[in-house]
C-alpha cells in the first residue's frame, strides 16, 4: 500500500505507469532534487539548465518530475516546466564555449563532455571580479574582440552568431541580458 499524501499518490502513479525512476521510489527520487534545486543554480547554470543537461528530466525521471514537483516543492514547478520544454535561459561561467543556435541534446553531452555551447546574444557578468578575461573569436580560431578587466563590477557582451567561440576566464557567471 501507498503512505497518505503526496509522495504515495506519486508512487502509487508512477507504478501504475510503469516508471523506473532513480534507484528508489519515484517521490524520493522527487524530493532528491526538491532539495538539490536551491544551490543547483550555484555551479554557473539556471536551474532548469541544470536539470536538462544533468540529465534529471530523461525518461521516466521527467515525467516523476512534472508530476512530483507541484506536489513537494511547488516553488519550483516553472523551472522543470521550463527543463522539459528546453525553453531556458542558459547561464555559463569559466570556460570556451562553441557558439550555436541550439542546445545540445542528452546524446551530444554524452559523446562529448567538452561540447559546451551557448546560443548568440547579449550577455552580462556581475559581482566583483579581478583579472576577468573574455575573449570572442571567429570559427577559424581569430580574435574578435577581447578584455582583460583588472578590477570591475559589471561586464557586458555581445556574442554574434557568427561567432565560433567565446572563453571566459576568472569573471562570474555570465547570464543572457532581457
């Protein structure tokens, strides 16, 4: 039988369904990333960015996710709506990224770890940062443009379509300008 509530209502549906979700019950598998959601962010990504590209909204996972979420943490149902739409922003830190249009899939992330692509657009780092270094270059590898702020609060970018790369190095996390 399925314990009163919510986490037995999720059990109880994801057996009927047929789920396999994580190694354990469906609502404890939900209340894993109910709890990792608050400092998911932390790492250089938006939460549903992180939920996608972790891999957390794959297969039966997903779908415990949409269901599970309202009911545990309902704070963050827009975020894996938003995860399993694909429609997020992407935030990204440290790093070269490949500029493209359109994210990578789950298959594409397996093959190559190293595969980090952000899409063109405006882009704005802020906190304190010393030494912060961003650099644009063509898809032959030439320098677009580039800085080196010794000391700021505030960087802003704009990354082309026609840009091949973009590499940050020692600035904060770099989030799309709305």
């Amino acid at each position: 039988m399925y314990p009163v509530g919510p986490e037995g209502e999720i059990d109880e549906l994801a057996d009927q369904k047929g789920w396999l979700v994580g190694s354990g019950s469906a609502s404890g598998f939900v209340q894993d990333i109910c709890d990792s959601l608050p400092v998911s962010g932390v790492g250089g990504s938006s939460r549903p960015q992180w939920l996608a590209e972790s891999g957390q909204m794959d297969g039966d996972n997903g779908k415990a996710l949409l269901v599970g979420v309202p009911k545990l943490c309902p704070k963050w149902t827009k975020a894996v709506k938003a995860a399993a739409s694909g429609d997020y922003e992407r935030w990204f830190g440290n790093g070269t990224y490949v500029v493209s249009s359109k994210p990578p899939t789950a298959e594409e992330l397996e093959e190559d770890e190293d595969l980090l692509p952000i899409p063109p657009g405006t882009y704005r780092a802020s906190g304190r940062m010393e030494d912060c270094y961003w650099e644009r270059t063509s898809k032959g590898g030439e320098i677009l443009d580039n800085q080196l702020a010794t000391s700021a609060q505030s960087i802003t970018v704009t990354i082309a379509a026609s840009d091949g790369q973009f590499t940050s190095e020692r600035c904060a996390v770099w989030k799309p300008v709305k």
